[in-house]
C-alpha cells in the first residue's frame, strides 16, 4: 500500500473514477455492499477491485458463491483482455480464489441450513488466512439470504458476518442482487443498513437504450458524490464518470 493511503486510512479501488466519488477509495475495515440487479456487473466490478489491490501488493480473496472459481476467471480475463497478468497474481497467492467448496456445501443436501452459518464464518476465515488478505469480495450474500431463511436469522448473520470480517482486519465487498435495475423499482433492503457502505449499480433505460450508472448510497467515516455517475466496461476495466460534487 503506498505510504500516502496509509495516511488516508482508505482502500483504492483502482476503477477509474470510482475513487474519485469516495473522497479517495474506501475507509479500511469497512464492509461495502454492491448491489444492483442481474447483469449490471457486480461481479466482474468487484473482481477487478480485487485484482487492483493484488496488483498493488495489498493480498486479496475472491469468494464465489454463486459461479465457479474457473467461471469467473474466465469471464475475467474475457471481459478485461488487457489484465494479462491475473494469472501470475494468482499464481502467487497475490489474488486467491476461492468458494467452490463452500458454495457445494451451501446448496448440496436436501436441507442446506444443515450446513451451518457458522460454517460459512469459518471457511471464510479459513480462506483469508491462505494469504493474509486485506481485501475481500463475497459474490454474493444472495446465496447465504436463501440459506438463512427467516429474515431475523439472516438479519443477525449479516451483523455478525461484517463483523467478522471487521474483527479480521479485512476491507470487504459483499455483493447483492436486487430485484429492479433502475433506480425507480430500487427499494431499500436491510442489508443497506447493516453493511458501512451501499454501492447500488443500476441501467437505467434512456431512448431504447440501457445506460450504466452508480450511486453511492451510503460510505461510513467519508464524505462522497450524492450524484449517479454513469460507468461502462471496458477492456481496460471499469471506467465511472466523476462528476465533481465533492
Ligand atoms: N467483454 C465484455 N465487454 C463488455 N461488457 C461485458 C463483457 N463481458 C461482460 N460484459 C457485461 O458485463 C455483464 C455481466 O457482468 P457481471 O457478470 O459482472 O454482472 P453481475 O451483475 O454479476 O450479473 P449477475 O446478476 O448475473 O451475477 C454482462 O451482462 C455484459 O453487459
Ligand atoms: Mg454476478
């Protein structure tokens, strides 16, 4: 980590743009979540904030539940052709990947809370330990919501999963899928106050056409824009585009 965000007490992202819109990258030991609707990239967005910090030498985790490990690296490198050096950070536990195992035994079985939360804490403490990373994604907690079941249950095991990761030491990014993909169906989901950040992606129709935007809704401990700021993937990663309202 360079010396300067050190001072700041933040995690860069390293997305173009998205930075910019958080006073400079997120305060460490916040848990952030990402949310948006089926499509919108939250998996390959918090893949690349990933492998950002991989690649700049800050140890990182990315936990799959949802598509395999091979899965998302493929899709990766298919999306983002210019990261040609994935295969080296994970080669060198710079980036692990992990959560075929936990994710089977989530959805195996006839009764998948069989296989307790607890469980699902301790394979994740499990994984962070492979290389001590500072920086963790969880695609998604949509998963562990089904699993849980009643609401109170699932309440109790997001406070206790951010706190978890807290008391690890590690800056987290939780994906979530919401149901509406525009910012006029988005309601307000527990989650959104239990985690210290909300990042919401929507594609918002314009003229016929869907058009990318975020917003964050919420960063605990920093100032942000209040504005969406429109994004596109590109082969160089995600681009956002800033408008100065901070
Ligand atoms: N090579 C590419 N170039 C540009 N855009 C791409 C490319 N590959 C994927 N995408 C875009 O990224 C989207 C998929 O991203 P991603 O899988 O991260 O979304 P997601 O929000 O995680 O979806 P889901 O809700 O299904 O998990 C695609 O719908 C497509 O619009
Ligand atoms: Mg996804």
């Amino acid at each position: 980590m360079a010396d300067n965000d050190k001072a700041l007490g933040r995690l860069r992202t390293g997305i173009d743009g998205l930075d910019n819109i958080t006073s400079g990258g997120v305060p460490l030991n916040n848990q952030v979540l990402i949310a948006g609707g089926p499509g919108c990239g939250k998996t390959l967005l918090s893949m690349q904030i990933a492998y950002n910090s991989a690649k700049n030498g800050i140890p990182a985790s990315f936990i799959t539940l949802e598509e395999t490990q091979a899965e998302v690296l493929e899709n990766f490198k298919t999306a983002f052709s210019e990261f040609n050096d994935i295969d080296d950070l994970v080669s060198k536990k710079m980036l692990v990947l992990a959560g075929d195992e936990t994710a089977s035994k989530i959805q195996g079985g006839n009764d998948s809370q069989s296989y307790a939360f607890s469980s699902v804490l301790s394979d994740i403490e499990d994984i962070l330990k492979i290389n001590g990373s500072k920086c963790v994604v969880i695609d998604s907690i949509s998963l562990l919501k089904l699993m849980l079941g009643d609401l109170l249950t699932y309440r109790k095991s997001m406070f206790a999963l951010s706190t978890n990761m807290k008391r690890m030491g590690v800056t987290g990014f939780l994906t979530m899928e919401l149901h509406s993909t525009n910012r006029q169906g988005m309601s307000f989901s527990p989650e959104f106050f239990i985690f210290d950040g909300t990042l919401i992606m929507y594609q918002n129709i314009e003229e016929n056409k869907r058009v990318y935007g975020m917003e964050v809704l919420k960063m605990r401990g920093s100032d942000h824009s209040l504005s969406v700021a429109p994004y596109e993937i590109t082969k160089r990663g995600f681009k956002v585009f800033t408008i100065s309202d901070i």
